[in-house]
C-alpha cells in the first residue's frame, strides 16, 4: 500500500517516504526522481505499468485502450488520444477559444494565447481569424 496525500489542489497525491513530499500522480514513474529516496520511480510502481501503480492516481481511457494519471484528466491536452480525458463531466468549460482543433495534442479548445500567432490551430482558421 503507498502512501496517499492530498496534493496543494486537494486531489489524490503520492506522499514520499520523508512524508512531507507530496507529488502529483504524474511525477510517479516520469524518469525522474522527485522523492528524496527515487522512491517515485521505484520497480514496484514503474515495473508493470499501469497495473502496478497505485489505482486511485490514475485514470483508465474511456476507449480501454489507454491510461493516464488522474492530474492528467481536464488539462486540456489530449492523454487519452481520442480526448476522452478531456470529455468527462467535470471537466470545466472551454476559457480559451473552442474549435476543431488541427493538432493532436488539442480537444477542442485551445488557449487564447494560440489566437492570431501565426499558426493555424482550427481546421476553420478560426483561431486566426475570429478570436481576438
Ligand atoms: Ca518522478
Ligand atoms: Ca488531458
């Protein structure tokens, strides 16, 4: 059993075990230590994958195929490849501008920071033309 935590967005966490550090789920088997003791990227989690990670710290696909970590789900990228991470109920409404995105790691919504800089981020051009 792993040690659980409440990271500083209160969603579920892997505590280290100093048990001060509290990490997101994504920093679990990244390649890079982020516990004092690399216990983060400990065999016992990272060996069989997702499988042996801990169950509550990850979120599985909607299309079965894939997987994803919980502080993954509602960022606005595309984990899942069909963007089902990004299609659940508690995911808020777009802030940025909403389109049908042309690059894969986008669902739909891309930030306003992307409108008018020269790419084209909407199959419509939208980005470029409309938002401001
Ligand atoms: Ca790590
Ligand atoms: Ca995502």
């Amino acid at each position: 059993m792993h040690h659980q935590c409440k990271t500083a967005s209160q969603q579920p966490g892997f505590l280290c075990e100093d048990s001060t550090a509290c990490l997101l789920p994504s920093q679990l088997c990244d390649g890079k230590m982020d516990c004092p003791d690399g216990g983060d990227e400990a065999a016992a989690y990272c060996g069989q994958m997702p499988n042996s990670l801990p169950q509550n710290l990850i979120f599985k696909c909607p299309n079965q195929k894939t997987w994803t970590y919980v502080d993954r789900v509602c960022d606005t990228r595309n984990d899942c490849g069909d963007c089902s991470d990004e299609s659940v109920p508690q995911c808020p409404e777009c802030l940025g501008w909403r389109c049908d995105t042309v690059f894969f790691a986008d669902c739909a919504c891309i930030p306003r920071s992307r409108c008018r800089n020269g790419v084209q981020d909407c199959a419509d051009w939208s980005d470029e033309n409309l938002c401001d």
